[in-house]
C-alpha cells in the first residue's frame, strides 16, 4: 500500500510540475509571438534565433498533445493504461511532461533501434538495386560502395545525389496494391530510423507524407545552425545537441565533441549548392551508419 502511494505521489510531482512548465512556457511563447506582431507592424525583418524558432514549434507541439492527454486521463483506470500508451505513441505526452535527463537517455538508448533500422533501410535499398535488370553506372557505384568492408563516408555520396533524385523518388515507389496497407520496405524502415511515430498499420501516404516533413525540418534547421556561424558549437546544450543528431538520423552514443564532430560534417556535406536532393538527406545517415551485412 505504502509503495503504491509513493508510485500515486510520484505520477502526480511529475504531472503537475509538467503543466507548470507547460504553463511557464505557453506564456513565454505568447510574449514571443506578441514581439514578432508588433516588429512585423513596424515592416522590419523578424530574425528568429534557432533556439527561439525551435522553442515556439514545441511549446505549439505540447499544446496540441496536452487536449487529448487530459481527455484520456479523465477515463477511469488511465493510469494503469498509461505507460502501454506511452510506449506505442511517444509524442503522447507533452515534452514538460519528462525531465531532461530522461530525454537524454532516451535518444541515447534508441541508437540500438536506430542501428537495426538502418540495417534494413540498407537491405531494402539493396535488393531493390538488385532486383533491377539493368546497371546505370550510378546504381553500380551505390551497389559497390554498399558492398565495401568499410563505412561509407558522407562525401562519397554527394556525386550519387542526381541518381537518388531521378532513380529512387520516394513519391515514385510503387506501393503493393494487392496488399494496399503495407507501406514498401524503404518508407517503414526509414520511419523507424528517424523514430518517427506511424500508424499502427501504416499507410504509404502516411508514412511518405511524414518523411517529407522530417526531410523539410532537417532543411531548415540546418540552414539556422549555418545562420549562427560556429557559435552552435559551444552554445547547444547537450540535450539540444542530442535532439539536433537525432533528428538527422546521426549517432547520439558519442560524446559531446564527437557529436560536435558528425554534426559539424552533415553541414559541410549539404553545404553545396544546390541543396542536395530529399532522398539522399533521407537515405544517407542509414547508409553511412555501418557497412552492409549480408
């Protein structure tokens, strides 16, 4: 009894200091978006830090998720029900909802999924080259730089940009339509490398419609961290140095300067201009994680 009041004590410190923080942050953001009103009135230019732009987006993401949190745990019995929902559906709870340290160790601990996901990212792509019956010189080289004893540095994958733009379109694939809700192995397994939440039986619109979304989020970020210069570097705390790996499908198992490091290395190679295409920024942190295991 006495464990389960301490357990009861403990969800209600973590809830309730949640919506505190919740509630901190919504007001901040109120005060943030009024500042941007009254600059646009001025017709001067609003220049967002990333930190500023990425704060609005999850105090906005915490918002939406907070309206059918509190419906659901209305319900009798919620409580029992809550840590199964939690586990299929992460963004279930508002982010205030968890402390930083939980957050670390969570991205920490999900680059062994993220390993096995890429493995089979690698595989599909693998036997859908294979599958082909004719070689273009490019699909011969992604074949062979797949088939090395080695890792595949960034950089060997910038002249392939054109063959994943033209050869290997994501809006392209060709779903199963004898089997209509299965998604092709490419879009389910990059969405499991990206941690990206899908259906429980995930559709091929679903699952594209949410790979272009990251596509388009990594896009942008990447153009606010090259907007503060080198300033990042020793700014990001670890937490958001973390979440800025994670989100681009890098390695978060480092330490911070080998974070800093593989960071540092994705923005040199989408540096050149033009930007390089959607599918290789999708495709390319799963097939430089390891070498190919067959």
């Amino acid at each position: 009894m006495a464990r389960m009041k301490a357990g009861a004590k403990a969800m209600w410190d973590q809830y309730w200091g949640g919506t505190r923080q919740l509630w901190a942050d919504a007001r901040e953001a109120r005060a943030l978006r009024k500042r941007i009103r009254d600059t646009i009135k001025t017709d001067a230019v609003v220049a967002l830090t990333r930190r500023e732009a990425r704060f609005l987006r999850r105090v906005a993401d915490d918002l939406r998720a907070l309206a059918p949190f509190v419906a659901f745990f209305m319900l009798p019995g919620s409580a029992y029900a809550l840590p199964l929902i939690v586990r299929f559906f992460p963004g279930f709870l508002p982010s205030t909802y968890h402390p930083p340290s939980f957050r670390i160790a969570k991205m920490k601990k999900r680059q062994k999924e993220k390993d096995e996901a890429a493995r089979k990212v690698r595989q599909a792509l693998y036997q859908r080259l294979c599958a082909r019956d004719e070689f273009s010189t490019s699909s011969s080289e992604l074949l062979d730089l797949m088939q090395r004893d080695e890792t595949i540095p960034l950089k060997a994958l910038l002249p392939l940009d054109r063959f994943f733009a033209t050869k290997l379109r994501l809006w392209e694939l060709e779903p199963n339509w004898s089997s209509i809700w299965l998604c092709p192995p490419e879009l389910r397994a990059l969405c499991d490398f990206y941690g990206i939440s899908v259906l429980p039986i995930p559709t091929y619109d679903h699952c594209l419609d949410q790979l272009i979304r990251r596509a388009s989020l990594i896009r942008h970020d990447d153009k606010l961290l090259v907007q503060d210069g080198g300033r990042w570097e020793k700014e990001l705390t670890e937490e958001e140095l973390l979440e800025a790996c994670d989100e681009r499908g890098l390695r978060t198992d480092r330490g911070r300067d080998e974070l800093v490091a593989q960071l540092t290395q994705w923005l040199e190679f989408r540096r050149p201009p033009p930007p390089i295409s959607l599918e290789l920024t999708l495709f390319a942190p799963a097939l430089t994680t390891h070498r190919l295991r067959k």
